[in-house]
C-alpha cells in the first residue's frame, strides 16, 4: 500500500526468493531456526549484471589473503530479514482478523544487529581527514557538497539518514551566543521513531559543525522546506559514492556509519559531557551501546574518584592576597 521504501521492498522481494511458499501451519520455531542457520552458511547471490570485479564493487565478493570469494550473509543481514518475516506475518494476522503467533520469534532471538562491534573513527591525526576531503575533488559532481557532507557526519555524530532529511528549517544558528545552536531532528526523522520514548531531538554544535554551518551550510540556504544535501535520496545511494572516496583516498576498512562513530567518540574524549547528556545528542536509546565508547577517556573515572575524596594533587599555584590599599 506504498508504505515500503525501495530499499524494504527490494528485500521482500529477494525475501519470497529465498522462502518460497509456506503454508503458516509449517512456520514454527523449529522452521525459523532451520532458516536462519541455512542462512548463516548461504553465499550472498552474485548480481545478474555482475561479469568481472569492478574497482569499487566486487559482485558480492570479499577478497581474502589475496583472493576474492563469495560474500556470506553477515549476521546483520539476516537480522533484517528476520523483522521482514515477523512484519509480514503481523500484518496479515491484522488483515485477516486471526492471533499472531510470536511463538517462533520468542524461541528464536534475533541475530545481533554487530557481530563485531566496530572501533574504526577517522584519525585525522593521520591524515585520513584530508585524504577523504582530497578525494572530494576527483569526483565527478557534487565535489565541495561531498566534502561538507563528510565534516558534517563527523562534528555532528547524527546518523546518515537523519542528516538526508535535514532541511534549512531545522537549523537554528545563534550568532551572539553561539553554543545555543542547534539542529533539530523531528521525531519522524530518526530511527527510533516508533518508541514511546523518542521524540524530537535537539543536536547542540560543537564549535566546528557551528563554523561549517555558518560558512559553508547557510551561504547557499533556499526555501525552508528545502533538503541541505538534496544530491542523494537515500543513504545507499551516499554509501555508493563514499566507496569511491575512500578508494581514491586509499583508505580501507572504512564505512559511512564510521563517521557518526567518530563524532560520538570526540563527545567522549573531548568533552565531559555525562553519557545521558550525550545520548540526548546522539539518540542512543540504548545506555549499554555507550559503554564501548568509554575507552575513550579512560582516566576520568579515576579523576573524579581522587577529586571526590580530595585527593588530587593541586598543580596550580596559591593566588596571592590582595595588595593593601595605600594609606
């Protein structure tokens, strides 16, 4: 009924592929757990135009020492296909007025949204920031937009897609005190929208994304109602031109949620911002995801400890009294 974006309807097609027919009463948890193993060891399908490696898209291949072999679903993947399977079912319990059965989905968890939790930032003491905004310039279009794009993921820490909905009405500069500026996310906009407990989200800038908004951002604001980065529909359709930056700037291992990663570290190592402070900025509805950020100021639960107890070492030197008034 058009509520599929292109990117869920793409998958409920590849889903009926997978699947074939099955009647509901053979859907059990026993079924569901056979399906999920047999998708942990499937070969993701090679593309129909797919002939020879390309440079940026290797066909569902990964190379390994050396060589390229056939990608396997990533336990990602299948967790999404997972909720496509229990949307489906919900809604046609709903349609034809019969109970759902959630029977096979509470015996059968999800598979973990991160295998392997990703620690990969951009080191821009290594120069990696000025090889990806370099790599700009080899682009064929869109050359400065792209670079504003990436500055912007990394100082805000806002997540691909919230960033694509993002129009100039939603900016809120503050010229005379500069760090009331904001970037309002509606509730609609973000990935927990269908939470209770999300609702519209107020993104404080830290002094470079105020710098980048103000000069580079606003310069060429339109209509209020009119998208900040209108070049890329969709956050697959960004991604696809990233691959080439990062290709061109000779950087591996690198992926566009890496920059939000990034964004979200800083907030931790720069910054003594409390972890709901920096939840309320990044829209982790989860505290536990936070955790793993909290390496990146490893000596602040020791200094507060020692300043409590009042046994920090002072290194400033005693202020000396006020002169006396001459008579």
């Amino acid at each position: 009924n058009g509520k599929l974006n292109d990117e869920k309807k793409a998958r409920m097609e590849r889903l009926v592929l997978l699947i074939g027919k099955v009647k509901l009463r053979d859907f059990t948890s026993t079924a569901l757990e056979t399906f999920l193993d047999e998708m942990k060891a499937m070969e993701v399908p090679r593309p129909e135009h797919w002939k020879k490696p390309h440079p940026y898209f290797n066909g569902s291949m990964v190379e390994v020492d050396g060589k390229l072999e056939r990608r396997k679903f990533s336990p990602s993947t299948i967790r999404k296909y997972y909720y496509a399977i229990r949307t489906c079912l919900m809604w046609h319990s709903k349609r034809h007025n019969y109970h759902f059965d959630n029977k096979p989905f509470q015996d059968n968890p999800p598979p973990p949204a991160w295998e392997n939790p990703r620690d990969r930032v951009v080191e821009s003491e290594k120069g990696e920031l000025d090889r990806l905004l370099g790599a700009c310039d080899k682009m064929y279009k869109n050359q400065e937009h792209l670079k504003d794009i990436i500055r912007f993921q990394i100082h805000s820490a806002m997540r691909m897609g919230e960033t694509l909905k993002m129009s100039w009405k939603h900016i809120f500069l503050n010229e005379k005190e500069p760090w009331k500026s904001y970037i309002l996310v509606p509730k609609e906009h973000q990935k927990t929208r269908k939470h209770e407990s999300t609702d519209d989200r107020a993104v404080v800038m830290v002094p470079e994304l105020y710098e980048l908004v103000k000069n580079r951002l606003l310069p060429r604001a339109s209509k209020p109602d009119d998208l900040v980065f209108p070049f890329w529909k969709t956050s697959t359709d960004l991604s696809k031109r990233m691959r080439v930056i990062w290709k061109n700037a000779g950087i591996d291992d690198m992926r566009a949620h890496d920059f939000r990663h990034s964004g979200v570290t800083r907030l931790f190592s720069d910054t003594n911002l409390t972890d709901i402070e920096i939840a309320k900025i990044s829209a982790h509805s989860d505290l536990n995801t936070l955790k793993r950020y909290h390496k990146a100021r490893p000596s602040a639960i020791g200094e507060k400890m020692w300043k409590s107890m009042g046994a920090m070492p002072s290194t400033q030197k005693p202020k000396k009294a006020p002169m006396e008034p001459q008579q």
